[in-house]
C-alpha cells in the first residue's frame, strides 16, 4: 500500500467480499483471483471495491480507489467483475451517485446481470457486430433504469435519488464502453492520453453539450446556470424518478415552493424526460501503443486534465511499478489540487510496457512556474486585503 495522507488513510475503502459475506461459494462463473492474496477465490458478484494490485487470468492488472473527500456522504462506487462467462473479457464501473446513494447502490449488481444477460453471457463481445453490441448495451441500461424508477416508486416516492454510470468490457486487445453521465475513460496510448468519453452535461458550446441540451429543450425541460430545471447538472443518468415519471409533481412542487410562478408552470408543455439512460457506447481496439485505461468518476477529472493524469499514472509506474499504489497517488493528487468531491478510480495496466526500464516523463516547467505564480499573488492579494482591514 501507497502511504497515504490522514484524510486519504480515513476515507479509503479496501473492502474485499470472502469469507461469510453470503457469497456464493459453488459459483464457478464468478471467480476472482486476487493478487498477493495467495491464490485466494473470490466468489461475489460484486467481486472488488478498493483492491489490492489484482491480476486476471487475461493478465491485465487493476488498481481501485474510493475516496469520500470532503463531502457528508459517500455517494460514489467502483467495481470490478472477472467471470469465466465474459469470453476473456472484465468488466469495471464506476458509478457517481446524487440525493443519496440508493439508486448507486441498486446498479452495483442489477447493471452487470443485465448487461451480460443482454450480451448473450458476453457471447456478442467476442464478434465483431458492433451494432449488435451498442443495442444489447442500451437495452440493458434503459432495462435497468425502468426498474429502477419502479423500485423508486415502490418505495415510497421520496427517494429522489440518481446514479450516472460509466460501464466497461475490457480484454486486452478490445475495449467497450457504455456510458451516462459525467465520470470519463482515458486511455494511455505510448504516454499520449486519449479521452474515449463525452460527458452529458448541459453547458457549454462542444456538439454533445449542444446536443443535450436541444433534446432536454424539445422534452419541455429548461436549463438554468448549467443545470435542468435549475436542479441537476448532469443530463443523463439512472434514477432522478422526478425528471422522469414525476415531472408533473415536480413542476407543481416548484411552485408551491416559489421557485417558479404558476404562469411560468401552466405554460410547459412535458413531452419526454428531460434526463435521461440512454448510453452511449464505444469500441476502442487497444493496439501495441496501449498501455492502460483509466475510468473515474468527476472528483478526479474537474481538478486534472487527462494529459495530466496519464503522465502521473506512468510516472508513478515508473516508480514502482504497482498498479494500486498508482491509483491512491491519483486520489491524493486530486486532493492537493482542491477537489472537495467524491472520487472514484479504476486502473487496468494492460501490462504490455516495461516500466522499470521507461523513463521518466519531464515535468511541466511552464506549467508549474504558472502556478507557482499565481499562487504568490493570491497570497501577496491576501497580506495587502488584511493590512487594509486591520488598519
């Protein structure tokens, strides 16, 4: 284990499920091997939290983080699944949960079933129909989210909680993804960062920000500060019953509580949902040149740009070469850098690089001399406010 900070020491999770925690022990199809844990068997669906270095029977090596930060609650999840029944694949997620953790927690294990159910057992992963794929994924997801909803309803309709998720399938040689929301997928190709994802967010001037926001529109939504409704920042996700099949409530409680007038209200004409699961889904054809992926959630990529982070990913490597000890150093660095949210990471070191023997990236000088910059004038503006204040 990396040595970590006090904050990140408290917070970290490294939680494996063995023993008596009702895994199914005569399953065969959901074997993990961990590393450095003596060939032990590992039998849970939900095989991994915050593991460990572990490597699977394919080779490729993972690392896993869950950090709270400085939020109340936890509402962020990573997971990790290697089973006979993928054809050489794995499968990790990472899941970014709002108003609470319920909806994350009803994804942890009901979207892999329904992913590899509509996959054929992982069958269709192994072919090259990719269309085949895209449509099995999205039926899954949108599968999932209407149970979900259900499920929210069931329980009582005040739980208003959502979820985005950002799911992959991964052998060494291919990588799909199928994803909701703003959690991001790079990919390290000969030290060059390769971002696979876009977010839905429904701000901003890129296509698929435009795009969001013209369907949210033609849904009878409205956007306010970069949020729907005023509320959520995110466009597309599980969960969020109240922009969905409650947006009538929705709209009359925005009233009573003086958030819009009446006026405004009776002249909205509701057509769809303003947010949404439906994924989008991508295959990625991992050559020589890839090196490892990285998957996490917002905490990490609002505070560090994707060059950034595969740099300190391979530097790290270069190091020490542990997969794990890279991914907690990815957790503290976001830390340093100011992020007060959730964060959730994964790593799969794809193992095809010799990193002992790999040099060490430069630094970027500029980039730092910037900073160093900025950060004497924001003390120096500090002294002269307190010296006018006190005088």
């Amino acid at each position: 284990m990396a040595l970590c900070s006090p904050q990140l020491q408290k917070f970290l999770s490294n939680k494996i499920c063995g023993g008596n925690y009702g895994c199914n022990k005569s399953s065969k199809k959901s074997n993990i091997i961990v590393k450095g844990g003596e060939g032990r068997r590992l039998c849970s669906a939900i095989a991994i939290d915050a593991p460990a270095s572990i490597a699977s029977v394919s080779g490729i090596r993972w690392g896993s983080v869950k950090l709270q930060g400085a939020r109340e609650e936890m509402e962020d999840d990573a997971v990790i699944i290697q089973s006979d029944e993928l054809h050489g694949f794995s499968y990790a997620a990472v899941f970014d949960g709002h108003a609470g953790f319920s909806s994350v927690r009803f994804l942890r294990e009901e979207l892999y079933r329904e992913c590899v159910a509509a996959l054929q057992g992982g069958k269709l992963l192994s072919g090259k129909d990719l269309k085949a794929v895209e449509k099995a994924l999205q039926d899954a997801f949108e599968s999932v989210d209407a149970k979900l909803l259900k499920w929210l309803e069931e329980s009582g309709g005040e739980d208003e909680s959502g979820a985005t998720a950002t799911a992959t399938f991964i052998r060494e040689d291919m990588l799909f993804i199928s994803h909701v929301g703003d959690s991001c997928v790079a990919l390290s190709r000969s030290g060059k960062a390769e971002v696979l994802t876009d977010s839905h967010r429904p701000y901003g001037n890129k296509q698929s920000s435009l795009q969001e926001i013209r369907r949210i529109r033609e849904a009878g939504g409205w956007i306010v500060n970069g949020r729907i409704c005023g509320d959520i920042s995110v466009s597309r996700a599980f969960g969020d019953i109240r922009f969905k099949t409650k947006k009538n409530e929705m709209v009359k409680k925005g009233v009573k509580e003086g958030r819009w007038s009446e006026k405004f209200a009776s002249r909205l004409v509701l057509t769809g949902d303003f947010v949404t699961a439906s994924p989008d889904v991508y295959q990625v054809a991992l050559g020589a040149d890839a090196e490892f992926v990285v998957l996490a959630s917002d905490g990490l990529w609002d505070y560090m740009s994707s060059s950034d982070a595969i740099s300190f990913i391979r530097n790290q490597l270069r190091k020490h070469g542990d997969v794990q000890m890279a991914s907690e150093a990815l957790a503290q660095m976001s830390l340093d850098r100011g992020s007060q949210d959730n964060i959730s990471i994964i790593i799969a070191d794809l193992r095809r690089t010799d990193w002992q023997n790999l040099p060490l990236q430069k630094e970027n000088v500029g980039l730092e001399l910037v900073q160093a910059v900025a950060t004497v004038s924001l003390v120096s503006l500090g002294i002269w406010m307190s010296t006018l204040l006190s005088s």
